[in-house]
C-alpha cells in the first residue's frame, strides 16, 4: 500500500482555489518549471553552500518537504495525488535547474524530487578528506594583501562556511547540561579569531597584540568592528595629510 502523507493536506479538486496557500500541494501562479531557485547552478563543488541556498528556497515556497520526504507520496487512489505528482514534479524541476547539464543528466530519471535529492546528498555531502585538507590548507596560507579588512574578512568567512558544511560537528546528546556545545562553540570562536588575525598585514601589528591581549579573547564581531574602526580612522588621517600636502602647493 502507498505511503501516506506524513503532512495533512487536503483533497485535490478541479478548481485551485479551493487549496489553501499554506498548503504544500499549491501552487502559485507565479510558479513554473523554468523557475531558478540559485543563481549559479551546482557544478560538482560547494555542495554545502548549494543545498543551503536550494533549501531556503524551497522552504520560502513551502516545498521543502518533497526533498525532506516529510510529505509522502499518497495513495493513487487518494484524491490528493495528481496535486503532489504535480507539485512533485514541479520540484524536481527546480532543482534540474539548478544543476549543471553534466550533473542534471545524471540524475534526470529520479522517480521523485526525495529520491534526486537523497542521491545528490550521497555523492556529494559525505565529507571528503581531500576538499577538507584543500580548504584548510587555503585558510592557513590566506592572508589580507592589498585588500581591505571588509573583503578579506568576507574570503575568510566565506571558506570557514565550506569547510562547516563538510565537517561532522559533534553534537550533545544530553540536551547540554553538561555544557559541551557552549565550550565547543567558544573553542572554535577562538581559532577563528587567531586565524583572522594572523592574515592581516604587518601594518596591524599593534592593535593584533593589543587584541591578543584580552582576556577572553573578543568574539569575530568584536574583532572584525575593532580593525574595522582602525582601518576607517586611518584613511581618514592619510586624506587629511594628502589634503595638506595639497594645498600646500596650491
């Protein structure tokens, strides 16, 4: 017998209307299969950063739970089930648009959007060692350069959020009274922390140590709007002494 629904939806009708909005099974009149849900479509890399931006789209249209399986296929006898074939297949849609030609032929005979999205997890969501070490080693030789602290805080925080979605955090399983994920979470503040400051250039020697010096350390946010404030007041003073040297010779 076909599964049914873990979610109640109501029966399918001829007329649209008669669904209500928040239910999964309808469908705005703005949606269509040629619909993009990201911008750049999956090419093989950034699995994490993809299926987030996949899974918030999908959530904003109230669609997640065809990939999540949260809505079960019904019953071909369920009067409900010619709307979730065609909300299903509107999904699966979605997300061949949101993959490359190589990876979409790949997976274009998936019976549903669940079974295309539990295949794509499996090829490309396990952690892999390799794009681990490739991410880490980037981290540690990254350094400012000729960019502002806005930009290279952004390529930094842009790498730690790949190596997060590659990386099994260990969760606790004693709804934490023990602690563990405040001091977990605080550990990995700090290397953070460290990291960033050790990119910066040789120009933010004083305030890097002035900042080493606290006790505890001062969160991302802090760090990041402490250089920020240094880096604003001194293009303040360099524009103040080109101006006098200006109208010096004026």
């Amino acid at each position: 017998m076909a599964a049914t629904s873990s979610s109640t939806v109501p029966s399918d009708t001829s007329s649209r209307s008669v669904l209500d909005q928040d239910n999964p099974l309808y469908l705005q009149s703005s949606d269509n299969p040629g619909m993009k849900l990201v911008s750049d479509p999956f090419d093989g890399t950034g699995f994490g950063n993809w299926k987030r931006s996949v899974t918030i789209a999908l959530s904003a249209r109230n669609k997640l739970g065809f990939v999540d399986e949260t809505i079960l296929r019904p019953a071909t006898t369920d009067p409900s089930f010619k709307s979730w074939l065609r909300c299903n297949d509107m999904v699966i849609s979605w997300l061949l648009g949101s993959l490359s030609k190589s990876i979409g032929r790949s997976v274009i005979y998936s019976n549903s959007a669940h079974q295309m999205w539990k295949e794509l997890e499996e090829r490309y969501g396990s952690p892999n060692g390799t794009q681990l070490f490739a991410l880490h080693r980037e981290i540690s030789e990254l350094s400012q350069g000729n960019n502002s602290v806005p930009d290279y805080s952004t390529r930094l925080k842009m790498l730690w959020d790949d190596v997060d979605s590659l990386s099994l955090i260990p969760v606790c399983s004693c709804g934490c009274t023990c602690g563990v994920s405040l001091k977990l979470s605080a550990f990995q503040q700090d290397q953070r922390v460290i990291q960033f400051l050790m990119g910066l250039n040789e120009s933010f020697t004083a305030i890097r140590g002035s900042i080493l010096m606290k006790s505890p350390l001062p969160n991302l946010s802090q760090v990041y709007s402490i250089l920020l404030q240094e880096e604003s007041q001194r293009e303040i003073i360099l524009a103040l002494i080109l101006y006098q040297i200006l109208h010096h010779y004026m």
